[in-house]
C-alpha cells in the first residue's frame, strides 16, 4: 500500500497521469469499436472519461446529456451521499466522498461517471470523524444544473414530488450502499429531510416495491427502518446492483460468500 499526504493528489505519484492512461484507454477502445463493428449500441453505455480533456465551450457542455443507464446512480447518490453547488447564473456541479475503506465502491461509481468529470479523484476528510476519504467532482453542466432543479429549492436538498417515477432498484441500491446500515434490518440514515418528506418516502418504498418499512427517532431526527423479511423477498432486485464490497449493508457482516438470490 502506498501512503499519500493529505492535499497531494491522489494521482501524482504516478509517471504517466492517471486521465492520460483512462484517457488513451477509453479513446482506443471506442475508435477500435466504431470503426469495426455495425452493431446497435444503447445510447450512453459505450461514454467514455473526459478526465483531462480541456475545457468544454459552452456548445460543448450543452451536448452533454445524462443517459437512462446512468441516470438511476445519479439520483441514488444524490438522495444520499452526493451534493450539488450551483453559483447564481451558472450551471452546477456534482460532489461525491466517501470514506476511504469504500474506496471499491467509490471507484464504481467514479468510473462510471467519469464522462461528466474534467479531474479525477482527490484526497479529503471528513467532516463529522476527520477520517480520510475520497472526492469527485464533476464539471459544471447543464444536465447536472437539471438535477439541481429537482432535487434542490433554495440551496437545501429535498425529496421530490416525482421520486416515485424516479426511484428505481438500481438507485435505492445506491441509496443504501451510501447511505444504509444493517443491523437486522436496514436503517437509511434521512436526517436531512423533514419527517414530511420522509414518510412520502416510506410511501413510495411500500407502494412500489412492497417493502415493510417503519419511520424510528434517532436523537433529534428521523431514519427509515425495512424489515429484513421483507429485504430478503427482494434480493433477487437489489443485490444485481449492489457492489461486492458493500452487499455486507444488506446481506449482514456474517453474509455467506456466495449467495444464490435468485428467488422470490
């Protein structure tokens, strides 16, 4: 293992840069893949990293659009563990940490998201137990500005009306992996949404997904309890989503280690 100080970037001791490396990797792979083959590809799976491209024009940025399959990773890290920041009269911009023994995790989810992204991951703490952690940053986009528009109002990050047709099993997986802990059940931390919002989301978990889920006080705010029973009816939904390094959130610490959920 090799031990980085804090403030230097995660990447610098490398002798070739990590975004020329992804960079030639991703640009080879996809020119090699137009040039031979006629196949249909689904737009957005085949978005490669523009990790160290120069800066976009604004005709650039606006070509930029957020796929359907990256879309649900997008609002279950948002709901979570992701902020967005928007200056006044510009477009906005995407953070997401984690805590460095998720770093498999976090990678995950960076390098599927490294399209939307000019640097890659940097070091940083955090703030509530100054553990070390890691951090990505997006550009500033008008499809991130769009996520801001749903999920924000007047800089506070809120749950949205249309969450219902948002919410998927691939961004609650996220939601959990972020956001969850396992102790029989699992417990979402939501403390930052009023109780109001909160019980809209225990509707849309029960109503849609059919998940038998209980709103608990925890100090002064309020966490979303579902029942393992109700957990283990769908695994066969959650867990194709969910990384190997974090299934330990839905499956338990003492979780087998292979584990058919391909079961109603």
């Amino acid at each position: 293992m090799i031990a980085v100080p804090t403030g230097i970037k995660i990447f610098s001791w490398l002798s070739i840069s990590f975004s020329k490396i992804y960079m030639t990797k991703n640009y080879s792979s996809n020119n090699n893949l137009i040039n031979s083959t006629k196949a249909l590809v689904p737009y957005g799976s085949n978005l490669s990293s523009t990790v160290g491209y120069l800066k976009f024009t604004s005709f650039n940025r606006n070509l930029i659009k957020l796929p359907p399959n990256l879309k649900s990773i997008f609002i279950g890290i948002i709901f979570s563990d992701a902020n967005i920041s928007k200056p006044n009269k510009a477009d906005a911009r995407l953070q997401f940490k984690q805590t460095y023994k998720h770093f498999e995790y976090f990678y995950s989810v960076f390098f599927k998201l490294s399209h939307f992204c000019s640097k890659g991951p940097y070091l940083t703490r955090t703030k509530i137990s100054d553990s070390l952690g890691l951090g990505f940053t997006t550009r500033t986009l008008p499809c991130i500005t769009e996520l801001y528009n749903i999920f924000y109002v007047n800089n506070k990050k809120i749950i949205p009306n249309n969450f219902y047709d948002l919410l998927t099993w691939e961004a609650l997986a996220h939601i959990i992996m972020c956001d969850g802990t396992y102790s029989s059940g699992i417990t979402i931390q939501t403390q930052c949404f009023t109780v109001k919002e909160i019980v809209f989301f225990i509707n849309i978990l029960i109503v849609k997904y059919g998940l038998n889920c209980s709103i608990h006080k925890q100090r002064d705010s309020f966490v979303v309890y579902i029942k393992s029973k109700s957990i283990k009816k769908n695994l066969h939904n959650l867990l194709p989503y969910v990384h190997e390094s974090m299934k330990y959130k839905i499956l338990g610490a003492k979780q087998p280690k292979k584990f058919n959920y391909y079961y109603n």
